[in-house]
C-alpha cells in the first residue's frame, strides 16, 4: 500500500534525527525509516493526513445555498490541508442523512459533515425516529459561517411593514400563506416563531427548497416568505419582492435600510443560521484540530473573505466547543416553537 505524504514525513524527520541523514542513513538506517513510517500510518492522526480525498457531506440537493457554500470552501479546505477535499451530496431528512453516514463513518477525518444548523438544532426535535441524534452524537469540528434571514412579501401585497403584515394577518385568518423549503428547515420555523410570538395566524407551504418558494412570492401565489439575505437580496434589488426585516440581532450590512424583526416591533424575535463541520462520534482530537485550524485559515484567506461579503454571510472563526455551545442555545430556542411538528 502506498504510505501517505505526511506519514513518509514523518518517517523522514525521524531518520534525520535519529539515524543520520535521510540521504546516506548509516546501517539499519532503513530499519528505522520503515519502522517509523509503520508507526505513523498506525496512529489515527496519521491516517487522516493522507492523501486519500476527504468527503465533504451536504445534506441537501446540488444547487442549494448549502451546496453552494460547500463548493467555495472545499477547494481552499484542500488547499490549506494539502489533501483532496469532495463535495458528496446526500439529501434526505433535513440534512439528517447525511449525518447519519458521517455519525456510521470511521473516525479518520475522511468524511466530514458540512452542516447546517437546522439539522443540528430542529431536526431533533421533529423527526423522532432518526437512529441517531445530530445534537448529540457527532464531533463538533469546527463553525464556518453564520447568516440572518429575511422577511419579504410579494410586491403588491398592502402590507409594508411587518406592523402593517400583523394587522393583515389578524383581521384575515387564514389568507396568509408562507413558504419554506421544507418542514424543519429555518425559514420554516422562522415563521413559526413569528406567528408564535405575534399571536396571529399563518399557514405554511413546504417546499423543496427555497427557489421554488422564492418563485411563488413573486408570482404572488404566497404572501412572505423567509430566506437568506445573501439569496434573496437580488429579487428585493429588482423589486420583485419587499422586504420587511431581517431576523439578526443587528442589520445586514447587504440591507442597511432594513430594520430588524426586533426593530420593527417584536422585541424578542432573534433568528439566525450557521454552517459548521462535524464528524463522526469519537474523532481524535490530534484530526479535529487539525480540521479546525485549516478551518480558520480558509475563513482568514482574502478569497474567502470576498465571498462571504458577495453572498451576505458573516465569516464564524471559533472551536468546537463554541459550535456546541452555540448548537445547545438554538436547540433549547427551537423546542417549544416545533411542538406539535412531527415528520416521518
């Protein structure tokens, strides 16, 4: 078999440090270099540095924002591990299944989950018949990036502001539809959440993805929808849809003139996304920080940088713990909202 790049590194260091020259080694030097490199391939660090591709899973069709995002980072993930880094879709589940294959793989670093939030934090608590739980069972790597939603209408539609869109919705139950792109997904629990937290009435629409909901606000066969800035700021450029507020904390440097949810009158509305690695259950912790730092580098590279700012995400550079500690606060926000919503 062949031995890997770093494996045969590490043989080589060793033959400079303890057995001369790696040119000339004196007697038995071989002996030494092929122990050495036998010893290297064996520890599960090694196995990951190899040359072997990495498979970068995505939960969710080719085409998507996920998708997207995944196909920018993975020629500057394999840049900065020095190693090849594929992007394999596996949709099914809100993501779930692709986290399934990551939580069945060997704990090698070659097959990473690249995640996005629902699947860690609603996904538990809608499907209850996953073998596994995304919350729980799979080794937070790394964050990668993190993005606000935001609120449009169709375009002829009365209400300009999300004031205006309660009022609608209060003095007309059951005449306001909104889509998503699918149960459990966050444009679909963002709703939820509004209705729960303006008392009023609105039906949702799944759809199988956001395009396609995204389509039926402009044509106006929905009333709103919410969906990601950075996918939805050219609709609300060219007028086809309005936009009434965005879900973070602060607003999108891409729509400064767009007022927060909390802004606009709901004072303890606060949504937002992200996307994180993960791997499978007992990942050694030499491969996770090794993830984690070409992680970090990826985020620091000009190239990602001026992405991220073209597509209105915001660039989260942190640790494992940090996604876990950030995964349990969305898991608790999102229990109450999603009781009652159960998927097969």
């Amino acid at each position: 078999a062949r031995a890997s790049r770093i494996d045969w590194n590490c043989a080589r260091d060793s033959a400079v440090t303890g057995a001369g020259t790696p040119n000339s080694p004196p007697n038995g030097g071989f002996r030494i270099v092929a122990a050495t490199a036998m010893a290297c391939a064996l520890s599960p660090a090694a196995q990951a540095q190899s040359d072997k591709p990495i498979n970068l899973l995505v939960g969710y069709a080719a085409g998507g924002p996920v998708d997207a995002m995944a196909r920018i980072v993975a020629p500057i993930l394999a840049k900065e591990l020095g190693q090849p880094v594929i992007v394999a879709n596996k949709p099914g589940a809100s993501g779930a299944l692709a986290g399934e294959i990551t939580w069945q793989a060997p704990p090698d670093g070659l097959t990473i989950f690249f995640a996005a939030s629902p699947t860690i934090t609603i996904v538990p608590h809608i499907h209850k018949k996953l073998r596994y739980d995304p919350s729980k069972d799979l080794t937070p790597v790394a964050p990668l990036l993190s993005y606000a939603n935001v609120l449009v209408v169709a375009k002829d539609h009365p209400a300009r502001t999300l004031a205006e869109l309660i009022a609608f919705a209060k003095a007309n139950p059951g005449k306001v539809f909104y889509g998503s792109a699918g149960v459990g997904a966050s444009n679909h629990l963002s709703g939820e959440l509004l209705a729960v937290q303006a008392k009023v009435p609105l039906t949702h629409v799944p759809y199988k993805g956001n395009a396609p909901a995204m389509n039926d606000v402009i044509g106006g066969q929905l009333t709103m929808m919410f969906d990601i800035v950075g996918g939805a700021r050219k609709y609300i450029t060219a007028g086809q849809v309005r936009a009434l507020a965005v879900t973070s904390a602060q607003r999108n440097p891409m729509l400064p003139e767009v007022p927060t949810m909390r802004e606009a009158g709901l004072p303890g509305y606060e949504v937002g996304g992200w996307y994180g690695l993960y791997g499978p259950p007992k990942l050694p912790a030499a491969i996770s920080q090794r993830l984690a730092d070409a992680t970090r580098k990826v985020l620091a590279s000009p190239e990602m940088q001026a992405r991220l700012a073209d597509l209105g995400y915001t660039g989260w550079s942190g640790t494992g713990e940090q996604l876990a500690a950030q995964a349990r606060k969305e898991l608790d926000l999102w229990g109450p909202v999603t009781k009652g919503i159960e998927v097969e």
